[in-house]
C-alpha cells in the first residue's frame, strides 16, 4: 500500500475525532455507571481430601504393587459428583433457607440480608407446597406492633399486626420481629422472595465450581461467588459437612445391616447349643458316666482331626446357604451383610460393590424417581450382581456340600472303628461332637458381631477438611473495573470505526478530488468547490476571500494552463463547455461563478446559457440581486430575447442577444438562454450556433458555455464539435462512481474532447490540504472550545 493510500485511511478516521471522542466517553461513563450500580460478586475456596477407603481389598490389588495399572483406589470425579448431586445441594438450601431472601430497598439497587433478617417467616402450609411455589412481598415496618405489606404485583398496601396470621397465595403465614435486629430496619421497606426450591438447587449446582488440585491429587477445590461474603462460606462449609455426614451414614447402614444378621443367626445357634447341652447332661446322668475310656486313641486322635475339617467346612456350608437364602429371597434392592466370613474373596468384593450401588439408588431416589435413566442403568447393574452373586453361592455350596459329603464318609470308616467301643462311649461322643461344632458356629458369630459394632462405632467421614471455606480477597471478583473500563474504551473507539468503515464500505459516490483522480485516471481534474451553507454567498465577490473563491481561482489557473498548452496554431482555445451528468450537481453554479472569478482579472467573459430545456442562468442572477449594481445593454434594447430566439430568426444578430452585467465592479456578458422550445435539439443543430461561437470566440478573451447535463439529453453532444474544453461538473455525495464511466466512454470514442472534471459541495473536512485554500487571507473562525480560552 503506498504512502498517499495510507494517509487517505487515516485521514478518514483522523477528520472524525470528535466522534470517537465522543464515543469514548459516553462508553467509559456508562462503564462507570455500570459498575457503581453492579452487585458485587465475592469468591470463597475451600479445601478438601478424600480419604482411602481401608475397608475390603479388591482383587486388583496385587496388578497395582506390579505397577500394572494406574489410577487412585478413589475415583476423584465420581467423588466430585456425588459433593455436587442434587440431593446434598438440596440439604443444603434447606440448611440454610436459600430458597427465602431478605432485601432492603435502596435508591437505585437493593442489598441483602443474611442471618440478621429483622422479620421470620412462618408458613402455616404445607412445605411442599412452599418449596414448588413462588412468592414476592414488599414489606414495611412501621412500628414494633404493626407493619404494611403489598403482595406481588397489587398496589395497594394492607397493615397488619405481628403474629397475626397474613393471608397468602401460599396459605396463612405468620410474620414476627427478630429482636436483636429489628430496630434498624423501622420505616424501612424490605424486598422478600420466596422462590422454588428447584430452582435454587439448579442455581447453586451451576454456581458451585468443584475441581481437583492436581490430576493425581486427592485435594478438591470448591470456590463460589456470591454478593454475601459470608452467605459462599457457609454454603461451602455446609456441603462439605453434609457430604461427610452422608458417607458416615451410609457406613453405618451396612455395619447395621450386618449386625441384624449376625444377631438372627446367634439367636437360632443358641437354641440348638442349649439343646446339645442338655442332651450330653442327661445322657451322662442316666448313663452314670465321668469319664470317657481311652482305648481308641489313635482312632479318635484322627477322627478329631476329620472332624475339625468337616466342622469347619460345615460352618462355610451353613454360612454360604444363609447367605443364597437372603440373596434368592430378596424381592427389591436392599443392602446385603458383608464380612461374615466366606473363604471366596470373590463374594465378598461383589457384596460390597453390590451395597455402593445401592446407597448410590437410594441417594438419588430421594431427588428422582424410578424411571430416571440412572436409576434404570443402576437397576441393571445390581440385577447383574445379584446374578453373579446367586451363581458364586450355589457354586460354593456345591463345591462345600460335596467337600462335606466326602469328609462324612472319611468320618464313616474312622467311626466303624470306634464302634468296638462301648455303645455309650460312642453315643457320648456324638453328642459331644455336636456340641462343639455347634458351639464353634456360636463363638465365631459373636466374633463378628463385635467386629460389625466396631465398625459401626469406628465409621469415619470420605473426606478431610483442609481448608474451612474462607474468602479469597476482600475485592470483589466481579465486575472487574479495569477490564471493563479497557473494553468500554476500546468498544468507543470500534463504534464510530465501524460505522465509518461501513459507510465507507457502501459508499459508491464521488467524495472529493482524490477520489474522482482515482476514477478518471488520466484526465485532470482542475478543482474542488467547498458546500456553501444557506447563509453564505453563491456569488463570488471581486475582493472575495472565502473557500469558494480560491477554490475558484485554483480553478482558473489550472484551466487557463490547459488553454496555453492545448492551443493549436493561432486558435484561442477559450470555448469552455461547463456540463455534469444530471441536473442539480451544480454546472451553472459553476459556470456563472467562474465567469465571475475570470471577469475580476479584468478579461472579457462571456457566459452562454446552452442549456435550453432547462435554463437556470437568469434564475441564478436574480436570485442574486443585491450583488448586481447595474444593468448595461448592447446596442438594442431587445433584453427579453437569447439563444432560442437568435437561433430560430436569421433576422437577430449577436449583439442583441448579449447583456453586460456589472456586478460588483466586474462587467460580465451574458447571453440567456430564452424562451424554451418544442424543439430544442434541432434547435441546436442550426449552423448559427458553430458561427456564433467562432464570433464569440475572436471577441472574447473567455466564453464559458453553460450545456445541458450529458446523461439526460443529448443536446450537449450535438453542440460538442464547438467545444476547446469541456468541464465535467459532479457532486460530492451525489455522483455515483459508476457514472463516471460515461463520459470518459464518450471521450474514448471521440465525441468529447478536452474532458477534465470539477468536484462540486465537498465538505470542509474533505477538501484538499485538509480544507485550508485561503491560508492566511480568509477570515479564521474560532473554534467552539476556544471561547474561553
């Protein structure tokens, strides 16, 4: 891009500072505004651990001391959105009333209360009803009996007493002070909203922001933002505590689950020990016996050690078939005993698995119900387990009934040598046999008992608190005052560029002489004439010093340089075609001010009103009267006739159409156009008019001709073989690029000869050299701002 394209960008930008100073300040007041009206937002943080569950291994274990796998034994993001679930969010609004909010009506924003409301709400309803509804009153207390209040959108206020019933669209309610800070809200007027519970649940979920510290790290971060500083450590602190108040639960829910199944095995043990007793007490007591004879030592020793077998797989028999008993006969999803002493490891992983899955059902039951796509996934997944589990029992009973079968039949062969034995002694010994396996089952399920109440009593919460909720600065975070006074700033300057840019996007009009020079490339464009308010002269002065009138002289010097350079032979050269495209771009502005600025170098100038449909040269000097001081005539008195009439009567000479104007001490010829005709155009094909021009041209040291608009008619091409040179007149803001393309066509064909161009009504801010023709003549205006300076 070159320099001059560059310094045109600029320049289009740099013309219009006051707009982007304007816009500028407009933004950064708003952006003052905004923030001295905005709610400020405050963050809080808190820190957690979640800790290892140290309860039953997993069968993966041994992969991750090989380094096999990796990945924490907690799964962190399971654990995130279990803190972030509805149900501990909703516990948590109900802990601390988020769903009801308390404010005081200020001038422009209004602000919150939090814990020091100086009135309780009690609803007499039903709190379902309350949690799905929603509620807007404006109160006002008068006094420390009375207060008034206006609910929703009604207008009118009713007083009542505190403590006395108020009726709502919510039901009865009961309004009563809050003592300790009642006083200072007298005559004061208080906002309170009461909104679904739903509602606010989705709020906080949003709003909570949970995240792990690190990506093995077992720290959780919670942050909050809220206008109440102490309102986002509460609600942090708060599902921090319920969180681990729900895993502690949980905990102790199996621990008792599994306690309630150890204490109805005791019971029924117990009975068959007492039974097993007793009959070992009578059967010594009528059979008299103290003691028991050693005669099969060996036997026996063998014996006892194929009995010790068979009780103890007889114990896991007993234990696997309770436990498929409980299984089979479960109808839904209930928490199953875990720990109670099965050698399958197995079982034991896919109970526990089996118990998480349905705390997690249950949790999520209490904000959903059954036909929830999660709760359906999960009833999948426990079927599942519960199959898994049915087949592991019945395959453990199968194995230990087989194991058992075959250790009775061991203990068969020992007993037919035991028989030789005396028959008491043998009977004795059954019953003792009994009783020990019996009483082995009894001890072992008191062991686990306690082991159940430990657990119970030892449940300890998920997580550990690192960090109680606290505020991470006493600036708010929100809104940030530099980044929005640099984006109101930068938003007041993108403004008024775009809307420059676009206009200058869309602009397809001709807006000053650089832009014309562009277009018309090769041919000259000799000057660019100022807009001209209402207020000021059309007509230039002798002694004029305006903007007009040195465009004008520019104007004139250029032109007379093509008149001296174009010159063939003795031929003047100063027939000088002043046309545009259409009407009101400015051509018999042009021309009669030109004549005027030619006229002031003491020239004899004719001006000629060519243009006969439409003539505007008598309009624009009577217009201008007051600048005329005298009217001269030619040698006739004939002054109502011109160009029309000279060209249709052979009888009317040159001299009677011409009139000298003397305005304001420069003597001006003018040759009107006339009466209009019916036949202009052939009008203008008359020889008269190539003679009268050559005529003029000899007497004359200017004839300036003032021709038809190009595009409309085509009376100016039928006279144009006359023309020296021919000034094309546009518009700035009017003239449409495109249109240019006419007359350098005509010209690339050869019917115009001599083209150059005129802008007409730039703007001031257009203008060549920044719009500073006149420097140093032309009176300087003093600007708005240096007044009072």
């Amino acid at each position: 891009m070159e320099n001059s394209d560059l310094n045109e960008i600029i320049k289009k930008y740099s013309k219009n500072w006051y707009w982007f100073l304007l816009c500028v300040v407009i933004a950064l007041v708003s952006a003052f505004f905004f923030i001295r009206y905005s709610v400020p937002q405050y963050s809080a943080q808190s820190k957690i651990q979640i800790l290892e569950d140290d309860q039953s291994g997993s069968s993966m274990d041994v992969f991750q001391d090989l380094d096999l796998f990796s990945g924490s034994k907690n799964n962190i993001e399971d654990e995130i959105e279990i803190i972030k679930s509805r149900a501990n969010v909703t516990d948590v609004v109900l802990k601390l009333g988020l769903n009801t909010s308390f404010m005081v009506k200020g001038t422009i924003k209004d602000a919150e209360i939090y814990k020091n409301e100086p009135i309780k709400l009690n609803f007499i309803g039903e709190d379902s009803l309350l949690y799905n509804a929603k509620l807007n009153l404006l109160v006002t207390i008068k006094n420390d009996h009375e207060f008034s209040l206006i609910e929703g959108e009604s207008k009118s206020a009713k007083t009542y007493a505190f403590g006395k019933n108020v009726p709502s669209k919510l039901g009865d309610l009961i309004i009563t002070p809050n003592s300790p800070f009642f006083d200072k809200y007298i005559g004061k007027e208080l906002r309170v909203e009461v909104s679904p519970l739903e509602n606010i649940v989705v709020n906080y979920q949003k709003r909570i922001l949970i995240a792990p510290a690190d990506e093995k790290s077992n720290i959780i971060n919670l942050s909050l933002t809220d206008p109440v500083q102490e309102k986002a450590r509460d609600i942090l602190n708060s599902l921090v505590v319920i969180y681990n108040n729900n895993a502690v639960a949980d905990k102790k829910e199996i621990a008792d689950r599994t306690s309630e199944f150890i204490n109805d095995r005791i019971t029924s043990i117990y009975d068959n020990l007492a039974s097993v007793d007793q009959n070992a007490q009578d059967f010594k007591t009528e059979k008299g016996l103290t003691d028991i004879a050693s005669e099969a030592n060996i036997n026996l020793n063998f014996g006892a050690a194929n009995e010790q077998e068979l009780q103890n797989m007889t114990t896991q028999l007993q234990m696997a078939s309770s436990m498929k008993d409980i299984v089979d006969t479960q109808s839904g999803y209930d928490i199953l005993p875990t720990n109670i002493g099965l050698s399958d490891p197995s079982i034991a992983n896919t109970t526990s698995k089996y118990n998480e899955l349905v705390l997690e059902r249950k949790r999520l039951l209490k904000s959903s119900n059954e036909k929830n796509p999660i709760i359906v996934n999960l009833d999948q997944e426990l079927s599942g387990l519960k199959r898994t589990m049915q087949s592991s029992l019945s395959g453990m009973t199968n194995n230990l009934g087989l194991q058992v079968n075959s250790l009775s039949s061991q203990r068969s062969v020992i007993n037919s040598k035991i028989y030789s034995a005396p028959r008491n002694e043998r009977a004795l010994r059954d019953i003792t046999r009994k009783q020990q396996t019996t009483e082995s089952l009894y001890l072992y399920l008191l062991q686990k008992r306690e082991e159940s109440q430990i657990t119970f009593a030892s449940a300890s919460a998920k997580s550990k608190i690192v960090e109680w909720a606290y505020n991470t600065s006493k600036v708010p975070v929100s809104p940030k005052k530099p980044i929005i006074f640099l984006a109101s700033f930068i938003l007041g300057l993108l403004v008024p560029f775009s809307i420059i840019y676009l206009k200058d996007l869309m602009d397809n009009k001709i807006s000053n002489k650089i832009n014309l020079e562009k277009i018309v490339k090769n041919n000259a464009v000799l000057a660019e004439l100022p807009k001209i308010s209402r207020s000021d002269s059309k007509m230039v002065l002798n002694d004029d010093r305006s903007v007009l009138a040195e465009s004008l002289r520019i104007l004139r010097t250029n032109l007379d340089y093509l008149i001296k350079n174009n010159r063939v032979g003795e031929e003047k050269g100063n027939v000088i075609y002043v046309t545009s495209s259409v009407s009101g771009e400015g051509k018999t502005f042009l021309s009669s001010n030109l004549s005027m600025i030619l006229a002031n170098t003491n020239k004899k100038v004719l001006l000629i009103g060519a243009d006969i449909r439409n003539p505007k040269i008598g309009t624009f000097f009577s217009d201008n009267q007051k600048n005329v001081d005298k009217l001269k005539y030619a040698t006739n008195e004939k002054n109502n006739i011109g160009l029309t009439e000279y060209l249709n009567d052979d009888a009317i000479n040159s001299k009677d159409i011409i009139n000298s104007l003397l305005v304001n001490k420069s003597s001006v010829d003018i040759i009107y156009s006339g009466k209009i005709p019916a036949n202009p155009a052939e009008l203008l094909m008359s020889d008269r008019i190539e003679g009268l021009l050559q005529e003029m041209s000899a007497l004359y040291d200017y004839v300036i001709v003032d021709t038809a608009p190009l595009m409309v008619v085509s009376d100016t091409l039928i006279i144009s073989p006359y023309a020296n040179h021919i000034l094309y007149v546009t518009r700035a803001g009017v003239t449409e690029n495109s249109v240019i393309q006419f007359p350098l066509k005509l010209q690339a064909e050869g019917k115009l000869k001599n083209l150059s161009f005129v802008v007409n009504d730039v703007k001031n801010s257009d203008l060549g050299y920044g719009g500073k023709y006149g420097y140093g003549y032309a009176a300087e205006e003093k600007k708005w701002w240096k007044f009072w300076a």
